[in-house]
C-alpha cells in the first residue's frame, strides 16, 4: 500500500486525529493536510545512489545474461550458477544482489524489446484437418506411493483445438512414436501436416532456414501416417504457440488435481479420459460451441487411420556365454541356442524383443531405472536355460535363473535333489514344458506333491491323465440320413457259441 494511502485511511476511515499522524510518520502537520486534499498525489522519495559490490561486475554478468538468452531453456544457466562463477572470480556480496540485478536487466530487456517491436506476433489460423502441434514437458506424478518425474508429450489439433496428453519415463524414439499413434487413435484421423520444435529425436542437423536433416526413424514414422513434417526456427516457440499453451493450461486443469496412480498405464488411461471430457467443458473461444463441436466438425477432413506404425528402435547385440544381453544397464536373458551369437533387440516402450533370423526369439517387460546411482538388474527366464541344464544337471542346485520357478517347482526340487539321480530326473520334469503345456505340468507336479509321491514315474502318469481326460476340440459330424440306423439290433450272445462250437468250419481265431 502506498504512502499516501496509508494517511487517507488513517484520517478518513480510522478517524485518527492529524497529530497522532505526524507523531508516527515524523511530518509535519502542514505536510499531513496537504496528502489530504482532493487531487494530492503519491510522494516521490529520492534513493540515495551508493556504491555496489556488483558494480566491478556488472559488465560482466549482463554479457552472461545475453548470452543465456540465446540458449534453448533446458541449456540456461540459472542465476545461482552464476553467482557461484562471480565468488570465484573475487565477487563478495549477496545472492539476492546478483538475482535483483539479474531481474532488472530482463525487465530492461523486456522493454526494449517492445519498443522495436519484437515482442509482436501474428496470429495464426487453422483449416479443418490442417496440422498438428507437438510438444514435450516435464511433470511429476503419484505413481505406487512414489513421486515420479515424466516426459510428458502433448499434440494438440490446429483448428480444433483437441488434444491429448500423454506420460513417459524419456524422451526417445519409441516413446514419440507411441504418442504419436495413440494421438491418432483418439482425434480419429491423421491431420495433413505436423508442427515441431527442433527436438533431437526428429531432427539430427539444424541447417540454414528451413534446412534440417531429419532423422530417418522419424521420416519413417511420418511416411507411414502420411503426414507432412514441419520444423519451428530456432527460439521461435510461437510458431506453436498453441500446444505451448496447452503445456501450461494441463499443469492447472490435470497435474496439480490428480489422484494416486498404481502404475503408469492407470495414468495414461486418467489423462486421456480427463482431456476427452476437458473438451466438452471447454469453450473454442475462436469458434462457436467447444472443442468437442469443432473436433466433430472437423473429424470427416482427417485422413482415415492407418495401422500402427511399428515403432521399434533397433540395437545388434551380442549374446554372452552366460545368455544375457546388456541394455540399459540392465541384463535380460536369451534362450541358450543364441548362446555367443549375435541377436537384434527391437526396443518398444514398455518391452523388449530379441529376434533372430527373421523369427521373435523372446520377450522381456521394459525395465527403466531412473537412477544411475542404482546396480542394474538382471531378468531371468527360466525356461531358456533348459538346454544347458539337459547337458549340465548339477547346474540346477544354484542356477541363479532357476530361483524364479513356480514354488510348486521348487519344491519338488527340494524333494528330487536329496536323492541320488534326483538332478537329472527333476531336468527331466522342466523339460516336459517344452512339449506339453506348462499349467499341465505345473498341475501333475502340485498333484503329485499332495499325494506325497513326487517321483518322476508318478508325475509322468498324472500328466498323461490330465491329457487324456481334456476333451478334443473336433466337432461333432451328423452322420448323413442314409446312413440312419433303421431298426436297433438285439444282443445275442448264442451266436458266439454256436461260431466256437462249429466244427466245419475253421476260423483264423
């Protein structure tokens, strides 16, 4: 609150005498009457200039501040980093000296800016079915009782003004493909062209202009959707100033209201059913009725959508003797037959695929650990260590793989190996999951350990039993109606007497 309106509140609405006025704000009484006429105005007080401790470094630091400007946001420099830079070089004063200088400098900045008329733009407009907008944050959210950092992709429809938002773990390929298609499926269509910052995973080289060389998965993708890509200038975030908006709009309307979330699919699925009804409550402002009237007047123009674009990022990796593959820091397993060769590993979001000779060899969940200070881990499957242990039975008491069996399994296995021979004849049971299927298996073995009999013979007989017992799944053929039996034959078993009591006759029997 201003001066001046401190002495008209104090006099006029607290009725406080004029002496006890001037007794608190030392002026004279004469002053106080003057404040308090009609049309008095706002005193101006003079601040004394004094000497800084920055003012060695003034100069320099602006040129830090210019040269931060012409960086793209996540490369600035914050403030405190520099004033760090200015103790070493022999700077003494405050932080809070360097952070008012640096604010006054942007303001200084900011004015002159719209004094040349930079600081103007022209609004864009939009055909039914045009383009898109695509763009990346960095939020956090709830997810299994843990605050969780995400890349979050946000595309957004030029004309309409639908728009989804979607959450990641990182910003790679996989993940812009995968936004990408889900897009597509919820705004029904493929617009003509698409509208991009600079971002490295669609642009390897920003040349002169226009001029970017684009990356090739990313060509691949937009060939695929048939859809025109088109990359900003550098710096000139207004070129989608649309989907920016929308950046800062889905902090208020969906990160900071949120609930708790047991996994990231729970997630994804509450954005893309809160956007969806954000659309109904929005109103289009440029267009009558909301985005969700415009978005269903401008559906017809969309393109019709294609199958998914197989988004995968592909690696060559060797196979270690121990038949594990390295990705990520982390070690996932191959079934033994690739052992010491050479697969490709197909990266998805959420998994892993290794194939080999044209065929999927094996699938593995995507693990992403988000701290580099954490060991990596190392994911076994079982099963693809079978053929080892068919050479190499005594490798079954402390294979680390085989810790990860059903317990049906391992119990059986505390049975099998107190006994001689046990090893060999427990890899005789595992490897029964590589011709039948392994709930029959895994049904024998729990049977068998009820009754208290879990030797191999008896495991072998139960899971016959369960075979046969399974009905088959040929169907039923009618026989045709000339083949209907017309009259039911009787039983008579005189005749077998009178054939084995006939003596003229020989027979085979």
């Amino acid at each position: 609150m201003g001066f001046l309106s401190v002495i008209r509140r104090w006099a006029l609405r607290d009725k406080m005498p004029i002496r006890e006025i001037a007794r608190r704000t030392g002026l004279s009484r004469n002053t106080i009457k003057k404040y308090l006429r009609e049309g008095a105005v706002e005193p101006r007080f003079k601040t004394p200039k004094r000497p800084s401790k920055l003012d060695p470094y003034a100069d320099r630091l602006s040129a830090w501040l210019l040269i931060q400007t012409r960086k793209s946001r996540k490369e600035r420099r914050t403030v405190k980093q520099m004033h760090a830079d200015l103790v070493k070089l022999g700077y003494n004063g405050s932080y809070e000296r360097v952070a008012a200088f640096a604010r006054a400098w942007r303001e200084d900045r900011h004015r002159a800016e719209q004094t040349t008329g930079r600081g103007t733009y022209v609004p864009l407009v939009f055909a039914p079915g045009e383009a898109f907008q695509f763009d990346w944050s960095e939020d956090r959210a709830n997810i299994g009782g843990e605050r969780v950092k995400l890349q979050v992709a946000h595309i957004k429809l030029s004309h309409s003004r639908a728009f989804l938002v979607r959450a990641y773990p990182l910003q790679t390929h996989e993940m812009l493909f995968d936004a990408h298609w889900h897009a597509f499926r919820v705004f029904g269509g493929v617009p003509g062209r698409g509208i991009y910052d600079n971002m490295k995973t669609a642009v390897d080289r920003v040349g002169k202009g226009k001029q970017r060389d684009v990356n090739a998965r990313f060509k691949a993708m937009a060939s695929h959707y048939v859809f025109e890509p088109e990359f900003c200038n550098p710096a000139a975030g207004w070129e989608k100033g649309q989907v920016e908006k929308n950046v800062q709009d889905a902090r208020n309307r969906m990160w900071q209201v949120m609930p708790v979330f047991a996994d990231q699919a729970e997630l994804n699925q509450w954005l893309e059913d809160r956007c969806i009804a954000l659309w109904a409550e929005t109103p289009h402002k440029a267009l009558p009725g909301s985005i969700a009237d415009v978005w269903e007047a401008e559906k017809p123009t969309l393109m019709a959508l294609p199958p998914a674009f197989d988004g995968f990022i592909e690696h060559s990796k060797r196979v270690s003797p121990t038949c594990l593959i390295t990705f990520e820091r982390n070690r996932y397993s191959v079934p033994a037959s690739f052992a010491n060769r050479r697969v490709s590993l197909h990266v998805y979001p959420e998994r892993l695929v290794m194939v080999a000779e044209g065929q999927t060899v094996c699938e593995h969940a995507r693990i992403i650990e988000r701290s580099h200070r954490k060991p990596g881990k190392v994911i076994y499957d079982w099963r693809h260590y079978l053929a080892v242990i068919q050479r190499k039975p005594g490798a079954l008491r402390n294979g680390a793989p085989f810790t990860e069996m059903p317990d049906a399994f391992r119990q059986l296995q505390d049975h099998m190996l107190r006994k001689e021979g046990g090893d060999r004849e427990m890899v005789d049971i595992l490897s029964l999951v590589l011709q039948h299927n392994e709930d029959d298996v895994l049904c024998a073995v729990e049977l068998a350990l009820e009754a208290g009999v879990p030797t191999k013979t008896h495991i072998l007989n139960l899971l016959h039993r369960l075979i046969d017992r399974r009905p088959t799944d040929h169907p039923e053929v009618d026989p045709p109606d000339a083949l209907a039996l017309q009259s039911t034959p009787e039983a008579n078993v005189d005749r077998y007497d009178g054939l084995r009591q006939t003596k003229e006759k020989r027979h085979a029997s």
